[in-house]
C-alpha cells in the first residue's frame, strides 16, 4: 500500500474503528477528534502513539494491586491451598508477601480488600478469613485484559513446577495444565 492510499484509509477511520486498533474506546474517543482535524501527513503518526499510549495503560494496569493478589490466588490454587472450595486470606497475603521486604509486606487486610475488589465472596473459618474459589469469575477475569498477562504467568509457572516435581521427585504429586478447571467450586 502506497502513501496516497494510506493517508486515504486514515482519512476514512470512524471512532469504531480506532477502538478496535487501540483496544480501548476511551482512547479512541479522545483521538479520533486529533485525528480528524490533523494535517494528513500527521495522522499516522497520532494513532501510532495512541497505540503506544494504549499498551502503556495495559501494562500499568496489569501491575496493579488487584493484578498482584490475583496472580497471587492463583499461584496459591495452583499450590495445593484450595481447600472445600476456599483459600485462605492469610495464605494469598503470604504468596504476596514472600519476596517482600519486611517493610514492604502487604496486610491481611489489605488483600482481603482487593479480593472483595476482584469479585470474590470472602467468609470467615475457623483458620481465619477465606475467598470461595468461583469458577464464573475466574473466567470473567480471564476475558479482561488487565489480567490477560496474569492468566499467562499463572500457567506458565504451572507448567515449570509440573516440569520440576516430574524431574526431581517421580513420586510427587504434579500439576496439569488444566488446575483451573480441575479447582473445585463451592
């Protein structure tokens, strides 16, 4: 495709088709009116940093805190603390918690927060405040693309503890690819 035809195309593009390329009609409510009113040899250079400004949001979304304890809960069912359905608070506070400095720790109750954010019914046991693990959701959020990213970390690091355990202890029990849907739902 030639200059001329190129600029033609941008020339021609409705909001709708700036929020398919952008992913985000916000972004392309707010572009679209540069885009109509810019110099033609301008254009392609506003939805080239609209689609830069889009991926950018993508990523800080995806390293927010309801990024962080969700990767965290499903690093935690992926471990073996799913039980009747429920994880404890205190175990995903711990998967945050492992690699933080003292100072920098998250609390129970600052995660129980986010998990409340996130969707998930909490209720009390006796070990302490839980989640109930709820299958619907987790597919919910796998359709967001905030946590699109999350999802593929989650079953990345499934598959190198299967690949681990399969190596260095045969008689261990080893995870599938498929823990999210082999998780109980209460």
């Amino acid at each position: 495709m030639d200059e001329h035809e190129r600029s033609e195309k941008i020339k021609e593009i409705t909001v709708e088709d700036l929020a398919d390329i952008l992913g985000s009609s916000r972004l392309a409510e707010l572009f679209h009116p540069l885009i109509v009113v810019a110099p033609q040899n301008l254009k392609g250079e506003i939805i080239e940093y609209a689609k830069n400004l889009a991926k950018e949001r993508l990523t800080e979304m995806t390293l927010s805190a309801e990024a962080t304890v969700l990767l965290a809960i499903l690093e935690c069912a992926n471990k073996g603390f799913l039980h009747n359905g429920r994880i404890l608070i205190k175990d995903v506070t711990n998967q945050i918690n492992k690699d933080l400095e003292y100072s920098e720790q998250w609390s129970n109750r600052r995660v129980g927060q986010i998990i409340g954010r996130l969707g998930f019914e909490k209720i009390r046991t006796r070990n302490g405040s839980a989640l109930i693990w709820n299958r619907n959701l987790i597919e919910r959020l796998k359709l967001d693309p905030r946590y699109a990213k999350i999802f593929q970390l989650a079953e990345q690091e499934t598959e190198e503890s299967s690949f681990i355990s399969q190596k260095h202890s045969p008689q261990s029990t080893t995870f599938t690819n498929n823990w999210l849907e082999e998780a109980e739902e209460v």
